[in-house]
C-alpha cells in the first residue's frame, strides 16, 4: 500500500534510483580490484616455483644460440597480444593456401608446361 509508495508512483522512483551509481561503493570496488592485483604480483614474485621456472627460462635462452633465440622473442612478441596472433593466423593462412594453389595448380594444368 501506501507504505511502499506504490500507489503514488513512488515505486518508479525507487526504480530510478537502482540506476544511479553509488561513486563511494565504485572507489571501494576499485581500490579493492587494485588490491587484489598488487597481492596477486606480490605472490608471484615471491612463488619458488614461478621463481624457478623464470630462472630456467632465461638459462635455455641463453643457451640457444642467436638465431633461435630471436626466433623465440619474436614468437612471444606475436603471440602476446591481440593483434599479433591475428596477424599470424593471416599469415599461415595465406602460406597453406598459396601451397595449396600451387600444388592443384602444377597437379591439374600440366597443358600450360609442355
């Protein structure tokens, strides 16, 4: 009834007000998302394991020799991000259709080499 405003439109105001955002509750949320984040970074760097798998990393690069090695970087650097692995996929797409073509082609118009 009258208590809860529904009779007077009162219940489209308290709808109007589920909209707005609460600006204290948002600073809450994201200082505890940076929180969050920090304690995460901070047990890594202190993980045995992460430690150790960083470390064995680094020795197998530095075994490699040069070329490997900027094979490797390189390899990482593309598949880091977004736009890198899509420009990838395109490449070796690309590549497999060109050998494709060139294959049907050499297999199915031999009239064109004698």
């Amino acid at each position: 009834g009258m208590l809860r405003g529904e009779e007077d439109g009162g219940g489209d105001v308290e709808q109007g007000l589920q909209g707005v955002s609460d600006p204290f509750a948002s600073s809450v949320k994201g200082r505890q998302q940076v929180a969050l984040r920090y304690r995460q970074e901070y047990e890594q760097s202190v993980d045995p394991f992460a430690r150790f798998r960083e470390g064995e990393r680094q020795r197998k690069l530095q075994q490699m020799d040069p070329a490997s090695r900027v094979l490797v970087q390189l390899g990482q650097i593309l598949l880091a991000n977004g736009p890198g692995r899509a420009f990838l996929a395109f490449y070796l797409l690309s590549l497999h259709l060109l050998v494709f073509l060139s294959l049907w082609r050499a297999t199915h118009c031999r009239h064109h080499l004698e």
